[in-house]
C-alpha cells in the first residue's frame, strides 16, 4: 500500500511539473496578432529597494528593440523612498505612466512588474478595464500570509493604533519583509502608508486581487525556477483564481526571483506580439 500512494505521490508532483515546465517562446501556443509593436504600451514596474529599475533592464532593452513603447515610473517603495506614498498612490502613478505612453501612440495597455512590482501591476489590473494584459513576474508582498504578519504583525498593529487614534499621519519606524532574504531592518514612513501595504485584508492582496481581474484581460505569469516560495505556491494560489482568457499563461523560466525578467524576456517579448 505504501508503495502505491508513494507512486501515486509521484505522478501527482509530475502532473503539476508537466503543467508549468519552463515554456520557451516558440511553445507559448499563441498566434502573433500582428499588431505593430509600437502601439503597445507597457508599464514596467520595478521591486522593492530596486531604485534604478536594474533588475527589470534587461527586459525592457529587448521590450524596445522589439518596437514596444515602455515607462518605468519610479515607485514608492524604491530604496529612498520607504513607501513614501500608500498602495493606492503607486496605483495612480502606474496610470499617469499608462496615460503618457497613450500620449506617445499606444492603443493597449500592459503592466508588466516584478516581485513588489508583481504584486502592483496585478492590483493595478484589477482595479482598471482599460488594461490589456498583465505581466506578473515572481510576485512579491503577501501580506495575508500568516508567516508574514509574524514578521510584520506588531508594526501593523502599531499602524492601525495610530490611525485610530488620529495619526495616521505620522512618520514611524515600521517592521519590513522582503521576500528576497527573510527581513529588512524596518521602514520611516507614515502609519497610513505603511498599513496600505502590509494590512492582510488590503488593496495588496493578490488572490483577492486575481478574482477581481476584469475579463478580457489577458495574464502572463513567469516565475524563477529557483524562486522557492512562489514555486510552491504554483497555480493554485493566485494565478488559478484568473478569469479565463485564451493567452493566460503561467511559466517557469531558469534561476531565482531576481532574475526571471530577464531569463523569461524573449518569453514575455513573444506573448506581448500574441495580443
């Protein structure tokens, strides 16, 4: 008997490895529009702490060299920032950098964003009809994880004390989390921005923000082989809670978090021309 669950256990993990292998761009199974590139917007929003958008350059080098029209808004929490402005503010910046690429030609819309980026452009989707496709690269910030608000739990606390008490509006030192190495040493920001990121019921929580997507959005997600926690989750946690659309796709691509958008860019470049 214990053999037969163990073989059973083993089809199961190959069953769920079958269905997200590493796609190469040739196997996306999609037909390219034939859109021109250059009236696709994307909006390539960067992680935390990565102030000059290093980690996504690579991509929106080969992005450009493809034709696509590209903006890369600074954000709230880039390493001099320290949330500097809440959740919903780095939303409104997402649209203001969506509105000049508009300005610039582009008829669609995509955000594409990486780890804390990930988590925006996902919320930014969500929150917005007028978004063609999202692109979620090893997503970051999960702040209704229950391992999470054991790092993060009494800042939040903290943060909600002060609002309630009418100082939402005062700067504190706040407990941090990055995904990328367990903990940082903790954010001076207000109570009010702080809890806009970190609350376990907020606007930054991704299964809720996937079940709001608007259909006709179309979603590629591309994690880091290597990238452990969000290899674990697979599809079951976020992505499967998608409204279904013909290009939603979810792929693995070689090494960790911080190098899937560069190891997934001809992969994304390749979607993009399927819209």
């Amino acid at each position: 008997m214990s053999k037969i669950i163990l073989a059973l256990g083993a089809l199961a993990a190959l069953v769920l490895m079958l269905a997200v292998l590493p796609a190469r761009a040739d196997e996306l199974a999609c037909k390219p529009s034939g859109a021109r590139a250059s009236t696709t917007g994307v909006v390539l929003v960067h992680g935390k702490m990565d102030t000059t958008g290093y980690w996504l350059m690579p991509l929106r080098r080969k992005l450009q060299a493809a034709g696509f029209r590209t903006a890369s808004p600074e954000m709230p929490w880039a390493e001099k920032r320290e949330y500097d402005r809440t959740y919903e503010q780095s939303l409104d910046m997402i649209g203001a950098a969506a509105q000049g690429l508009e300005h610039q030609g582009a008829r669609r819309i995509v955000v594409a964003g990486h780890s804390l980026g990930a988590n925006a452009a996902l919320g930014y989707a969500a929150l917005h009809d007028h978004v063609a496709g999202v692109i979620v690269i090893s997503p970051g910030q999960f702040p209704e994880d229950p391992g999470y608000q054991k790092v993060v739990g009494a800042s939040v606390a903290k943060a909600r004390q002060l609002i309630a008490e009418g100082k939402g509006d005062q700067i504190g030192l706040f407990k941090d989390f990055a995904q990328w190495n367990g903990n940082l040493e903790g954010a001076r920001t207000t109570a009010r921005n702080y809890l806009s990121y970190f609350d376990p019921n907020g606007n930054a929580v991704m299964p809720k923000n996937a079940k709001r997507m608007k259909p006709g959005t179309a979603a590629l997600w591309v994690v880091g082989r290597d990238d452990k926690g969000n290899v674990a989750d697979g599809t079951g946690y976020i992505f499967d809670k998608l409204p279904p659309d013909r290009l939603n796709r979810y792929v693995l691509v070689p090494k960790g978090h911080d190098d899937a958008p560069a190891t997934g860019a001809d992969l994304i470049v390749s979607w993009l021309k399927c819209l």
